[in-house]
C-alpha cells in the first residue's frame, strides 16, 4: 500500500510538471515578449524539442527581420524543421538564408545543408528522381564555392551515391520497356543508358538485353522487315560477345546469333 502512494505521487508530480510545461508554453506563445520567444527557442532546440523551437521562430522571423538576430533567427528555423525531419522546409529556409544573408557566419553550412536537405528527400530509385539531380547540383556549386571546406569529401560521396542511383533508375526505366515488350522502345532505352552512363555496373546485362530485343523484335516482325533486323541481331550478338566473352548468357545468345544466322542463310539461298 505504501509503495502505491509512493508511485502515484511520483506520476501525479510527474504529470504536474509537464502539464506546467505546457501551459507555460501556451502563455508563451500568446506572449507579445520576442525576446523571451527567441531565448525560449534556442533553449528549445538545444533541449530537441524541435517542433516547439520552430513554432517560436516561426512567430519571430518577421519581428528580427532587418536586426542583427535575423540570420540567426532564420538558422535556427530552419535545424528546427531539419529535427523535426522536414526535409522540405528545412532546405526552403537554409536556401532563404543563404540567398538573403550573404555574410553569415551561417551561410557554408547553410548551402551545404540546402544541399544536404534534397539529398535527404531523394526517393528510391524506382520513383521521380528530381531532388536527385538537385542534390548533385548543389553538392557541386557548395564545393565550386568552398573549395577547401572540410565538407568536400562528404559532397563527393553524396554525389557519387546519387550518380549510383540515377544509373539505377535508367536501367530501371530502360528494362520496362523489354519487360512490357516494347523491344523497338527497348532498344533505343537500352542504348541511350548506355551513352548516358558507359560505366555503368548494369552494362554487360544492358548489351545482353538490347541483344535480346533485337533478335525477339526481328523473330516477332512482319517479313519485309526481318531480313534487316535479324541482320541487326547479329551484328548485336558480336558487340556482346567481343566485349564480354566470358559472360553468363553465352549459350542463350549463342541459340540467338544460330537462329538469326539460319533466317538470313535461309534467305540468302532464296536470292
């Protein structure tokens, strides 16, 4: 029974303090005190309690706008929707302070972070690859502009990362075409991955299939074209082969380059 009374007055005391806690915070926000709001919110945002830092700066950005806290104001807004995992704005008001308080003692990681914040909104590579490209863009402008920044070799990274996953998406992209058997579509998707990323680590799977495209297009053709096509096959088959000899699929295109070579045999002797 003892024990009891001690945990209840524990939880009531508890209780009792975070319900102080948030009145105070609600008076606070009705506050018409500024400065108290913007010393509150840096104690906020120390203490991680993000979504409360921001709300405060929030309600202060206009007021210190034009005084010496403003760029500060607008840091801390946006590490407060950084920690709270809003990508999206963080990266709005790191890219507002940057293009606003150009002598900031803020501003490198401020364009760093606008950076940083595409990176952390990138999707797999399956999806739109738009914040993609943003974050090659500005991981390679923040080390165009800080060249000797202790950052380099993380944009490096970055920038290798998101290559990584643009060359995924274009194999991606390209295969649906040969999945949903569009093999002309194929081909052409297939090869522009190719020129877009010749280092590809997808590239012996990509020439495989760009041969496979050929000689199931050809196969699938109406006869006024399948002399050419069946030719094109070929001349894919000897591109594989010459850069890949040792592969994983010679006996599927080797049944391919013999299938192609007896339709145009077979041709040749009816000439």
């Amino acid at each position: 029974m003892f024990k009891n009374r001690i945990v209840f007055g524990v939880l009531f005391a508890a209780a009792a303090v975070i319900l102080s806690g948030c009145g105070e915070y609600e008076k606070l926000l009705k506050s018409r005190d500024f400065q108290k709001k913007y010393d509150m919110g840096v104690k906020y945002y120390e203490d991680g309690e993000y979504a409360r830092a921001g709300t405060l700066f929030d309600q202060v950005a206009n007021i210190f706008r034009g005084t010496t806290k403003a760029d500060t104001v607008k840091y801390y807004q946006a590490k407060s929707y950084y920690g709270q995992k809003d990508y999206m704005m963080a990266g709005y008001y790191f890219s507002e302070l940057s293009a606003t308080y150009a002598s900031s003692v803020f501003l490198e990681e401020s364009d760093f972070m606008t950076g940083y914040c595409f990176y952390k909104q990138s999707p797999r590579a399956e999806l739109d690859q738009q914040t993609t490209y943003k974050t090659i863009t500005a991981m390679q402008m923040f080390m165009s502009r800080y060249p000797t920044s202790d950052r380099i070799s993380e944009c490096i990274e970055i920038i290798l990362e998101m290559t990584d996953k643009l060359v995924e998406k274009s194999y991606i992209s390209a295969k649906l075409y040969y999945d949903l058997g569009y093999f002309d579509s194929a081909i052409l998707a297939l090869r522009n991955s190719l020129i877009q990323y010749p280092d590809t680590r997808y590239r012996e799977e990509l020439m495989f299939l760009i041969l496979k495209s050929s000689y199931l297009l050809a196969d699938k053709s109406v006869p006024s074209k399948q002399l050419e096509r069946y030719q094109a096959a070929v001349d894919e088959y000897y591109s594989y082969i010459g850069e890949f000899p040792d592969n994983n699929n010679s006996k599927e295109a080797k049944r391919m380059y013999e299938a192609s070579n007896k339709f145009l045999e077979s041709h040749s002797k009816k000439s």
